[in-house]
C-alpha cells in the first residue's frame, strides 16, 4: 500500500511530465485575470502550489483524501485546502471563475 509520501513523489513526476501542456493550457484560458481558482482533486497540492506562479487569484485546492491534504497544506500556505467531493461540492454557486 502506498503511503502519502510515495503518493506525493508519484505526483510530482507526473506534474513534471505535463508541466508544457499546463503553461500553454494557463495561457489559452487566460488564467492570470482570474480572482478565484477551484482545483477539485488536487491531492498533495504538488499542482496546486505551482499555480500561483501564474494567477494572483486566491486559490481553493479540494480532494477527498484527508491525508492529502496535510503535506499540501505544510507546503502552500496561501492556498486554502479543504475535503470534499468534487460531485458535491460545499460552494455555493459562481464563486469561483477558474
């Protein structure tokens, strides 16, 4: 069984793997203007974290696993980290516009 750790280095390998893709996805959706980003399933927040390098918005990262959450949360203290399910989320409606 993998631990958080193992969970949190298999992430980072695959966020260097699309990390091209990603700048050019940021660029085509005009992320930069955004105020409020929403990342559902952001895991250990190794994806998370490298948004603000982007955007000035304040960014929520949301995942079911709890454990997740605590490395991203000891690594990223602008971004607020929260559990839920991204089928039902705890927002209310047209809070986030990313």
């Amino acid at each position: 069984m993998l631990t958080v750790e193992d969970w949190h280095q298999r992430f980072s390998r695959q966020a260097a793997w699309t990390s091209q893709v990603r700048q050019y996805l940021y660029q085509k959706s005009n992320l930069s203007s955004a105020k409020h980003i929403l990342e559902v399933g952001c895991g250990t927040g190794v994806i998370t974290t490298s948004l603000h390098q982007h955007t000035q918005a304040h960014i929520t990262g949301v995942d079911l696993r709890r454990d997740f959450l605590q490395p991203a949360h000891a690594a990223d203290s602008l971004t607020t980290y929260l559990p839920a399910d991204g089928y039902s989320l705890p927002f209310p409606s047209f809070v986030f516009d990313a």
